[in-house]
C-alpha cells in the first residue's frame, strides 16, 4: 500500500463522522419518506421549509454515499434508503438513527470521558433508544429464538425486555413471557406488544439490580444488558437469575462478539467507548469473561453460538 492509499485509509477514519451526520440530518428531516418518488431539491426544500442551497447540498452528499438517486436533477430513494429509512417499511431503521443522533453531543464529549473516567450526563431521547433496539433486534429475532432451543420451556423471563421483541417471539411458540424492565419502557413494551395482538406476556416494572425479578423460570433471557453494568454487577445479577431459575433452567445471554484482546471485532471495542460515555461502570465484554462469571455463578453446560455480531451464550443451572 503506497502512503496515498495509507493517507486515504486515515481519512475514512477521521472523516468518518461527516457521512454519519449526513444520513442522521436527513433521518431527523425525514427526507427518504419525501423521495419514494423523484423529487427536485426545489421541491424538498418547499416542503421542509428549508434553504434550497443548503438542501441541494445535502442531497447531492446522500447521493455521493448511496443513499439516493440523481437523475436530470430530481432524486429518489436507492435501495438501501428504501428498504431501511421509510417509515412503514418492514425493516425500517429510522428510530436507531435517532438515538444514534441523541447520542452525538454526548460523543462529543469523549476527551472529557477519557479524562475522569465518568459518564457524559445528558438528556436522551428514551423512546427512540427502546424503539431502535426494536429496529435491530426485529432482523435476527426470529434466528436468535430458533438458536435458543425453546424445547421444554413453558415460562420465560425477558430480562431488561426493552420494546419486547424477544418477547413477542417466545409468546408467539407458546410459552409463558415476563418482561421485565423500568417503567418508562415497559410502557413502550405493552405498547408493542398490543399491537402485535399478543396475550401471553407479563410485565414487571422495575429495576432488576435492586427489584425482585421474580421465580419459577425455565429460561432466562438477558439480550444486550450486561454490557451497561460493572463486571461486579453482573456477577451479582448472574446470581440473582440462578436463583430465579427452576433447575434444570437456562439462563442465556446475547452481547456483542469480542475476542480476548477486547479490540476485536472492532464493533464491540468501539461500542465499548459508547458504554464508557454512557453508563458508570459499562463496557464491552470478551466471550471468555461471561462465560467465567457463569461458570463462578454456578452454572453448568456452559456453550455459544455466534449469529451475526452477536455471540449468544448458554448455561443449565444443575
């Protein structure tokens, strides 16, 4: 590699952040839902009550990313933008990017993280963070349940359940669900849930380090919580669902995929800075570290199965 191509390597590292503020500028505008068919920008401008200039620009940047079309000066949706930024679409994404965008003042802000070691305090949109989860999950929630193994399983508890993706799956083959999470989500589960016409799920509100989670449970499923805790919380919340489980229960978690070094895949070490920014004592977790603290928690049988980015982890609690 020649040190131009080396150059242009760090340049997509460091300019990174322009296309990213493109694509969320125009999710917060909601400008895919406009370009289902061809439109000028003279004509998106009028309708979003903004500068022309200004939103020529940015449409041409989304056409340079390949988000939109370019055709005798009007633009449309590409593929992509079709399939995951128009709000009704089946895998619509729309809601991820408004927390990603909740989420940017708070990066912002790494250098004083790195600084103290504390979280960035600031307001962020909850219902958009619940339902972006809802976005992601609603991909691979069908490959994460069959993965699971739900054989002779009548109660399950959704642990820190969020919008009630997983929950709705499990219902939906039978078996008895306890979401459980604060109240604030909880209330956008039900609202989930309902629409989905689903009568097989509970609800707990609460706080699961300090609020009785309940008992008599076949399975355990906690998706993508531990990563927000210290590793002394987690071991102390692994103990609490051991507790929580009928023997011969199983308890299983879905985090991010991270080998030992902690820097690969890059995708759970930078998620990690998120953690740093955002929560007291967060961050990614190596494979190898979860499956200790079941192990030092009492667990047996402990296995894992990567889907995706996502490693899920499986232990019988004897």
């Amino acid at each position: 590699m020649s040190v131009l191509e080396e150059a242009g390597e760090l340049r997509r590292l460091w300019g990174g952040f322009w296309a990213s503020r493109v694509l969320l500028t125009a999710n917060n505008y909601r400008i895919f839902d406009y370009l289902i068919k061809p439109q000028s920008a003279n004509t998106i401008a009028k309708k979003l009550k903004t500068n022309l200039r200004a939103t020529e620009i940015l449409l041409d940047a989304l056409t340079g990313i390949g988000l939109l079309k370019k055709n005798k000066g009007r633009y449309a949706n590409a593929p992509i933008a079709a399939k995951f930024l128009v709000r009704g679409s089946a895998y619509y994404h729309g809601d991820i990017l408004r927390h990603a965008d909740s989420l940017w003042q708070n990066w912002s802000e790494l250098d004083k993280a790195i600084k103290t070691g504390k979280p960035i305090r600031k307001a962020h949109d909850h219902e958009a963070f619940i339902m972006g989860m809802h976005n992601i999950a609603s991909l691979k929630v069908k490959s994460v349940i069959k993965a699971l193994g739900l054989r002779g399983a009548k109660t399950a508890l959704d642990l820190g359940g969020g919008p009630g993706t997983y929950s709705i799956e499990m219902a939906k083959k039978g078996i008895d669900v306890t979401l459980f999470d604060r109240p604030e989500t909880v209330k956008i589960a039900r609202r989930v849930v309902k629409k989905e016409g689903i009568k097989n799920i509970n609800f707990i509100e609460g706080d699961f380090l300090h609020d009785n989670i309940g008992k008599g449970y076949d399975l355990i499923f906690a998706s993508q919580i531990l990563h927000s805790l210290s590793e002394k919380d987690n071991l102390y919340l692994l103990k609490k669902c051991k507790r929580a489980l009928n023997k011969r229960g199983r308890m299983v978690i879905q985090e991010f995929h991270l080998l030992k070094d902690r820097a690969h895949p890059p995708q759970g070490a930078l998620f990690s800075v998120n953690m740093l920014i955002n929560t007291d004592g967060g961050r990614s977790y190596s494979t190898d570290e979860m499956k200790n603290w079941l192990s030092k928690t009492g667990f047996k049988k402990i296995e894992e199965k990567l889907i995706a980015e996502a490693v899920i982890i499986q232990a019988l609690n004897p």
